[in-house]
C-alpha cells in the first residue's frame, strides 16, 4: 500500500505486489510529489488501524482510501477446497475493505468528506468470472458498499465500487502467459462487446474519477469497466443458449 500527498488531497491505496507499492511511491516522490510506501495486511485489523492513523500522522488527514488488495485462490472445485481457503479470501477481499471502512469512517466523518474505493469484480455480479469462494467475496464487497453508505448516511464521505473485467494484471498473468506461446492472446476478453481484455490504466482512471470532485454524487454505486461483459450474459455468436 502507499499514501499520497498531491495538492490537498491524502490517498491511501493497498496492494498486493511488494514491488509495486515501493516504485509507485518513488515514481511519485521523483515526479515532485510526496509519497510513503509500507507493508501492511489488509485483513488484520491492528494494521488496517496501523496504517490510517500513520497516514494521518503524516499527512495530517486522509481524503482518499482504494481498498484494492485481493486474491484469487484459483479456479479450483469444490472437492479442491477448504473452509480455511475460504476463509483466506474472505478475509482479505471482503474483510480487508470493511476494515478500511471502518477506520477511514473514523476520520472522514469528523471532517466531513472522502472518498472510498474499493475494487469488487464482475466475478461478483454473476458467476463465470472466477472461483466460488472468490467470486462470493467480490459479490460480499457489492453488498458491503451499498449497506455502508446508508450507514454512514450524511456524513458527507462517499464509498463506491469497481468492477473490472479482465484486465492484465499479475494475477491474471498465467493466463496470458498461457495464451501467448499458443498465439490465442487476441481471444482473451473476447466475449465482452469491445472484443479485447483491458490494461491496469483503465481501472486507475475509473478510480481517479471516483475519487475525484467530478464523482461528488456518485455514491454507493457499483461501476463495471469490463468492455461490456456485464451487460449481457455472455455468448457465443450465431449461437443462443
């Protein structure tokens, strides 16, 4: 995870790759900017509470929290699973961000306003997208956000999610490793309407707008960027189901 002090605004974002969250923090700190890079848990409790109030110490507020910490655990059946793998999941992709809820609410409700983010997925809206135990802590996340908004109801502080479809990410990259030797690449993300999977770039810039002024009444919203996958059931055409 890093924080970020750009202009007015203290972001909070966690992450799962080790050397991601350093060169992130160097590329802002060489750009101008002022950022720290820690490692943290994003299901244990301690740390979550850890690493808000390092922010506010630091930074002297927190404006902007990205839950966007997950992990997939495969695409393994039911035989191949356990309840303590269950739990694993459980605990960082829908623990994790009801935890960065809870202690980022304990600083944008005295203040008044903030933004969090968190990172659901289509695997979440209907199955297709990803293993049981995964797919059912991104639905949880779904939920998380539309029941906390009307908890924390005129607060002034705002909590949405994203919902990216495929995207090239390190934990997708065994699938295109896959695909790649065999030369199928250009079929990965073929059954969303753009026909093509997409880049980390384009879930930042949905995250930025949430985060932004310009989403000042967004709220509570689930927002796919998935090149369409998710209006649909996907098919295969000329074909129907």
């Amino acid at each position: 995870m890093f924080r970020v002090r750009s202009g007015q605004l203290t972001i909070v974002q966690y992450i799962c790759n080790t050397t991601l969250v350093h060169t992130t923090a160097d590329a802002i700190n060489n750009a101008g900017g002022r950022a720290i890079s820690l490692m943290k848990d994003a299901s244990s409790e301690t740390e979550v509470e850890d690493y808000i109030q390092h922010t506010v110490r630091h930074f002297g507020g927190l404006d902007i929290v990205f839950a966007n910490a997950s992990i997939s655990g495969g695409l393994r059946l039911y035989d191949d699973l356990t309840a303590a793998d269950w739990m694993r999941i459980l605990q960082v992709n829908l623990i994790g961000p009801f935890l960065a809820i809870k202690y980022a609410a304990r600083v944008m409700v005295p203040q008044g306003h903030g933004s969090i983010i968190c990172t659901a997925l289509v695997a979440g809206l209907r199955s297709g997208a990803g293993g049981p135990p995964y797919s059912a802590s991104k639905a949880g996340v779904i939920s998380l956000v539309q029941t906390s908004v009307n908890q924390f109801a005129g607060t002034g502080f705002r909590i949405n999610a994203i919902c990216p479809g495929l995207i090239e990410t390190d934990m997708t990259a065994p699938m295109f490793d896959a695909a790649r030797p065999r030369g199928s690449e250009r079929k990965l993300g073929q059954l969303n309407p753009l026909r093509r999977y997409g880049v980390p770039d384009e879930i930042a810039q949905a995250a930025l707008f949430l985060a932004s002024d310009d989403a000042s009444y967004v709220n509570g919203q689930v927002i796919a960027v998935d090149g369409g996958l998710s209006s649909s059931h996907p098919v295969v055409p000329g074909k129907q189901a």
